[in-house]
C-alpha cells in the first residue's frame, strides 16, 4: 500500500511516563475514536518503514493524546518512536461533511495564488509539515528547482478543491520572496551594513 492509502491521525513527539506511553500531537478532527481503535499503523518519520501495532489504551492529556501500544514497555522503546506518525488505513476513515477533506488529500495538489492578477501557479503541494501545537501546518511546495514553504492558515485560504487536484490562496506581499536567494545587490548592501557595524 502507498502513502495514499493512509491518513495521519497523530504525530508521535516523545515518551510520557516509565511504562512505554507516548504523547502525540493530534492531527484529526475525531480524536474520540482513539479509544475505540485495536489497531494503527506507525510509519517512520521518512516514510520508508509503515508496520501495524495493537494499541491498548489512549486518553487525552493537555491537547495531545497519550498512547499505549502492546510490546512498548519502557521509556527507551518509547523513545524510538518519537517523530513517527500514527496512521490508519483510509478505508477506516470517519465520513466527511460536504467541503470538509482529510490532511492528505491536499498532496499533488496545484496551489494558485490569487493576490496578483491573473493567478500565478506557485507549484505543487509535495508534503504537509506540522508545527507546534497551535500553528498552521506548512505546505511543502515545489515548483522546478524552486521549493515554497506556504502556511496553510484559514485567512490566505480561499478554497480548496482535493477533487481537483487544487488550492486556492491570497498570500501576503513578500512571502515567496523569503525563499529567494540574495541578488548581487542586496548581498553587496548587506556586507557594506556589516562592514559599517564593525
């Protein structure tokens, strides 16, 4: 099975406590049905590794949600799973409302900004980085040789569109241009600051 055929429902961050629990961030609007889940699937922080583990319990704890799987017993087992993300098959994904989507649909997504006109395309959508708790995840995007890291936060949102294969953004001014290389100018402007500091 691909990384398609999965969803991320949480992400591992570290152990808590001295029998094997981890603590991780929650990436699903149904954080309830942990309780209720006998099985997930952990794929390692590069994608490369996805094995099945029966988890035993899970309760929520300041935001996050503490796990317990079967045969993880101590802080050190606990600690190689920091990073990895906790997944289920997209089979045994809750129903979604009409407009709402799943993390993953926005991967091959085209992002569109619209604070210029025409639109320009800015790349597409490559992976999803999540933050610190409370921040906007990154959309990784790649356009050619160029790579964007855009906030997928609600005010640039204009729409999005997982059926098609698109996502719509108003970005703020300068916020692609973060990523671009200094011109020979602005280098040479630089060192003479650096100089007159000296």
């Amino acid at each position: 099975m691909s990384d398609q055929d999965f969803i991320t429902i949480a992400r591992i961050v570290r152990p808590q406590g001295r029998h094997g629990e981890v603590v991780a961030e929650i990436l699903t609007d149904f954080p309830e049905r942990f309780s209720a889940r006998k099985k997930v699937v952990l794929a390692a922080e590069s994608k490369a590794e996805r094995h099945e583990v029966e988890l035993e319990r899970a309760w929520p704890h300041k935001g996050r949600i503490v796990l317990k799987f079967r045969n993880v017993d101590s802080i050190e087992a606990a600690q190689l799973l920091a990073g990895c993300e906790v997944q289920i098959p997209k089979s045994e994904c809750a129903e979604l409302e009409a407009g709402a989507f799943y993390a993953g649909d926005l991967i091959g997504c085209a992002l569109w900004d619209h604070s210029s006109k025409p639109p320009r395309d800015i790349g597409l959508v490559e992976a999803l980085e999540w933050g610190a708790a409370g921040a906007a995840p990154l959309l990784n995007v790649r356009r050619g040789a160029e790579e964007f890291q855009i906030p997928f936060a609600e005010e640039y949102i204009v729409r999005v569109n997982p059926s098609a294969k698109r996502i719509d953004v108003k970005l703020p001014a300068g916020l692609l241009e973060i990523n671009e290389p200094l011109t020979e100018e602005e280098k040479q402007r630089f060192n003479r600051k650096q100089q007159d500091e000296i």
